[in-house]
C-alpha cells in the first residue's frame, strides 16, 4: 500500500511538472513573475479528491520546489508559494464544507491563488496599480479553474483504483 | 456538478466582465508616472517621443516613448516581462518590473475620472 502510494504521488508531481513547464511556454499575460494560469492545479485537486490534505500538500510542495529549480528562480518560488498556500487552504476548506463539487473547489482555488500572488506583489511594489489587471486575470483563472474542476470531476471516479484499500 | 458551482462561476463572471469592459474602454492618457519602491521618481509628457533612463542598484530599465505610448525596451530583470509586456497607453495601465520595484504607470492630466456618478 504505501509503495504503491508513493508511486502515485510521485506520478502527480509528474504531471504537475508538465503542466507547470507547459505553462511557462505561454506568453505572460500579467507582469509578475511565476504568475501561471493554474493549469498545474489539476494534479493537486486530483490528489486532493483521490486521497486527502496531507497528500495535496506533498504534491504540491514537490511541485512548487522542483518546478521553482527547474524552470524559475528564487524570486519565482515565492510567488508560486504565496498563491499556492492560499489556493490549497481555500481548497480544502471548501471540499470539508461540501457545499461545492469539484468544479467550484478548483474555481474558488484558482481566484485565491491569483489573489495570494496580487497580495505579494502589491506589497513587494508598494503599489496598487497592479490592481489594474486583477479582473482579467481573475477571469481567465476563473475558466482554467472551471475546466481543471471538469477535469477532475470526471476522472476521479475513474481513478478511484489508485486509493482501493483492499486491493493491496 | 452542483447547483452552487454554475451560481459562484456565473456571479463572478457577471461582477467582472463589467469591470473588464470598463477598463478597457478607458481613455488614453497623456502622462507617465515612473515610480520606485512606490514613489514617484519622474513624470513622462507622452506627447514626445524620446528614451529615457532609470538606473539603480537592482538594474535599469530603459523606457521609450512613441506615438504616445510608452513601454520599457530594455531592462536587465531576470524574467523581462516589463519588456515582453509591450506598449501601453490607457489611463492607469501599467507596466511592473517587479525584481526593480519599478513601474510606469499612465496618467492623464484632467486628474482622471473616467465617471462622474451622480
């Protein structure tokens, strides 16, 4: 059983890094740095639905350091920190409160990850104008959250093999 | 896919695409405000072309004015997204150079209200 979860989880991070790399190659649409339009989220969401908090924050961590060396810098690790502790702390509140599917996890995710990563930058900046871009951004993240949310909504019955206690 | 989920996506849709579309209507503006660490360090007239300057310990950034617009054509920042960002002219745009703690903001010289809401 852990083997096997270790194994998995390790598959997550996997998928986060491609996503996290693909995202680098689409062009910045707000200027700050490590700013992404979520789509790495997926496999945290997906680790949070097939196991729990804990694992969601493994991955996810695993995520931010590797990503951070591979195709970022210092600079950008905080950054994808401050959005990422937002995001999966609203993540997993609303998944306890039940009040929302998956799709309105990951869109809630997806607007405090943005807001976590504006809150840094305005106070890096000791500026307000960055405000100016908070609505676009908010509603491009609003559809990659809606679209990862489907995403995971449709696959994690599917996938439900991969946490099955009794097969091992 | 609950109830709740379509009512947050649609509610947050309807709050800001308003918004958005007020943005981008805004109008021109007529003046740069070049700002570090949040203050202002020089006020650009955008109805002259020309090239200009900024150096500090972190770097520089090099702004150019034209046609009046404004963007930053050169900088030694690590991520160049100041420069990759472009030219901007709308009132209260920006460009953020963040490892400078540097931005160009514009500004128009009627002390800008877009709306006057009685």
């Amino acid at each position: 059983m852990k083997i096997k979860k270790i194994a998995f989880l390790g598959l997550f991070v996997a998928v986060a890094m491609i996503l996290s790399f693909l995202e680098t190659l689409i062009p910045n649409i707000v200027p700050i740095p490590g700013f992404k339009i979520g789509l790495a989220n997926f496999a945290i969401l997906l680790a949070l639905y097939l196991y729990d908090y804990k694992e969601a924050i493994i991955v996810d961590l695993v995520r931010i350091l590797l990503s951070a060396i591979l195709f970022g810098s210092m600079f950008s690790l905080f950054y994808s920190l401050s959005g990422a502790v937002l995001a999966l702390t609203v993540e997993i509140v609303f998944k306890r409160v039940d009040k929302f599917s998956v799709i309105g996890v990951s869109v809630l995710g997806a607007v405090f990850h943005n807001i976590g990563q504006f809150i840094l930058a305005i106070c890096i900046l000791k500026s307000f104008s960055l405000l100016y871009y908070l609505p676009f951004t908010l509603i491009f993240c609003i559809l990659t959250g809606a679209f990862n949310g489907y995403l995971v909504l449709i696959l994690k019955d599917r996938l439900k093999f991969i946490n099955n206690k009794n097969q091992s | 896919m609950k109830k709740n989920d379509l009512i947050l996506i649609i509610a947050a849709l309807l709050l800001l695409i308003p918004i958005a579309l007020i943005i981008i209507g805004s109008k021109d503006g007529d003046k740069a405000l070049v700002k570090r660490d949040g203050k202002i360090i020089d006020v650009i007239d955008l109805s002259k072309d020309g090239i200009y300057t900024y150096e500090s310990e972190s770097g520089y950034n090099k702004v150019e004015v034209k046609n009046k617009e404004i963007r930053v054509n050169e900088a030694d920042c690590p991520g160049h997204d100041c420069v990759n960002k472009g030219f901007i002219k709308r009132n209260n745009e920006s460009i953020i150079c963040l490892p400078h703690k540097f931005e160009v903001t514009i500004s128009s010289n009627d002390e800008g209200y877009d709306v006057v809401i009685q």
